[in-house]
C-alpha cells in the first residue's frame, strides 16, 4: 500500500532529524546512509526514495541542525534583554552540556571540518545558518549601531565555536571547561 504525501512527508522529516543527530554525533564522513535509514527505523533501500543523494540528505540536516540550534539558544534568552540577553545565549552556547550533547548541539562546531569541504548546496546551508546566528546575536547586543554588532557578533561567534571545538577535543573534562569559561569571558566583555 503506497504512504500517502503526509506520510512521506513526515518519513523524509524524520530521516532528516535522525541524520542531523548522526552527522554531529559521529561526523558526516563515519555516518553511513543505512545507520541514518535503521535509526529511523526504515531499511537502507527506501533512501533513494526520498533523496537524490548522501550530499542532499547533509545539506538538509545541517539546516534542520542549525534552526534548532538557533532555536535553543533565542528560548535561552527568552525573557532577558540587553546584555543580559547577549550574556544568556553565551552561556548556553559556551556551557558544558554542550559541549557535551554532540548529537544536539551546534553542526558548525560538530561538523565543521567536514562542511567545509562539503558540495556547494550544503556550504551554503551552514552559511546561512552561521548567519542567522550572527544575526541572533547581534539582535541581543547592547550598542544600537547595527553594523558595530554585527561584526561583534561574527566575532563572538566564530571565538564559540572554536572554543567548543577545542573544548571537544581536550581529554581533560576540567581543562576543557576551563577553556570554555576562559572564551566565555573574554566575549561576555565584549
């Protein structure tokens, strides 16, 4: 019996999430299309069904990785205004639990080797996404001057997800939160 739109429409929607999980778990390259289908619950030859190729199914989960991410970080600040907002998506961003939530947490810092070398489609992906975080950020700085936040913002964020980068790849779970705490307060006085 044929799914019906909806149908095949959430199917193609969980496939997606599960991939965006995956890929930020275990990167892009060790992510295997039947992993990504049997998690869904699916077998491996209903992929071709859905997508054209491996390369469509990373740009999407990166979009999908990087609104949520967007996401989690306005509702970490939701209620706070000014600096206080600014200082809230920092925190989230620069803390251990994500530093820890892989599968969850931010694709350009999980990913971003990867990305970078990633078909056109998908580098486009994360740099739209990397913009609507600059632009998340910039929204929560406290100065008016729209261009002075904006490249306040590139920087902040660039410095977080090198940080949290580096963060996952120290061994020692006190020298890596030290980075993190250090990063985090050099850009909380920007």
């Amino acid at each position: 019996m044929r799914k019906s739109k909806v149908e095949t429409a959430q199917t193609r929607e969980r496939i997606v999430e599960v991939a965006a999980g995956a890929f930020r778990a275990n990167g892009i390259h060790a992510t295997g299309l039947a992993d990504v289908m049997a998690a869904a619950g699916l077998s491996h030859g209903g992929f071709y069904r859905h997508f054209e190729s491996k390369d469509q199914l990373v740009a999407e989960a990166c979009e999908v990785g990087l609104a949520g991410i967007v996401e989690n970080l306005v509702a970490a600040a939701d209620g706070a205004t000014g600096e206080d907002a600014f200082r809230a998506v920092v925190d989230a961003y620069m803390s251990t639990g994500h530093r820890d939530a892989r599968a969850s947490g931010c694709p350009l810092a999980g990913m971003g080797s990867e990305l970078a070398r990633a078909d056109d489609a998908t580098r486009a992906a994360a740099s739209r996404g990397f913009d609507a975080l600059v632009d998340m950020l910039a929204a929560r700085m406290a100065t008016p001057e729209e261009e002075a936040d904006r490249s306040q913002a590139v920087f902040a964020l660039a410095a977080m997800i090198g940080a949290l980068t580096m963060a996952r790849i120290i061994p020692d779970p006190d020298a890596s939160a030290s980075l993190l705490e250090d990063v985090r307060q050099h850009i909380e006085s920007i």
